[in-house]
C-alpha cells in the first residue's frame, strides 16, 4: 500500500525546523522535516497546510512545491511531496510532544534522517554551499 505524505521544509534564514521521530513511530528515532498523511483525493498542498497547523501549530502562508520522492521501505511504501515553506504565522513547535529544533542548514548532515529524505538533505546541502 502507498502512502502519500506532504512534507513542509519550513525555512528562516539559513535554518531548517526538523522534527524527532518518536520511538514508537516508523522510521522512529530519525530527524525529519514535518507533514503528514494526504486524506484520499486531499491534494498534498492542503494536506501540507493541515498538517503543519496539526503538528507544528503554524498557518501556511508561504510555499513552493520542491520535489517529489517515491521509496520502498519495504514494509511500507511512500511518496513524499516536498514543499519549500518560506512563510507563516506563530513559531512552529512540536504539537504532538516530538523534540523538534531549528538547525542551520550547513548542519543538516550531522542527524540521522529516515532514507527518503536523504536526498532533499543532499539537495538543500548543495544549495547552501
């Protein structure tokens, strides 16, 4: 079964907000950038804005669409949609008791990240450089 997920790489200056998966959580332990579940036939720029609210307690006023990544985990499957988000209202915390923290985005390769998203950790690296 695939899962569809809006991811927000929520941006200020030159950091990043991630977010600390729980243990309990699949792929639990492992930094990520926040979002969530898309509803069926929720498109994923309203999942996004929703899931945000819900976890990070920000309203989505600013985004762009990233990139998308398909992986195999091999007990589930996703396909992450990546969105740039450069503006909102409130300071984003974690709703849901996760450990979250800003990090400059030149530091993004010293947490470890679930696989999928090893590739936008790559690219924001190189975009900051």
């Amino acid at each position: 079964m695939l899962v569809k997920v809006a991811v927000g790489i929520i941006l200020r200056d030159s950091a990043v907000f991630i977010a600390l998966r729980q243990s309990n959580q699949h792929q639990g332990n492992l930094w990520e950038f926040p979002g969530g579940k898309c509803e069926p036939s929720e498109p994923a720029d309203v999942a996004l804005v929703r899931e945000l609210k819900e976890e990070c307690g920000i309203m989505v006023t600013e985004y762009a669409y990233f990139k998308t990544i398909a992986h195999d985990y091999g007990d589930k499957q996703v396909e992450l949609c990546f969105y740039k988000v450069t503006g909102f209202d409130g300071d984003p915390v974690g709703k849901e008791g996760q450990e979250v923290r800003w990090v400059d985005i030149s530091d993004l390769a010293s947490y470890d990240f679930p696989d999928a998203n090893k590739v936008i950790v790559n690219d924001l690296l190189k975009a900051s450089s």
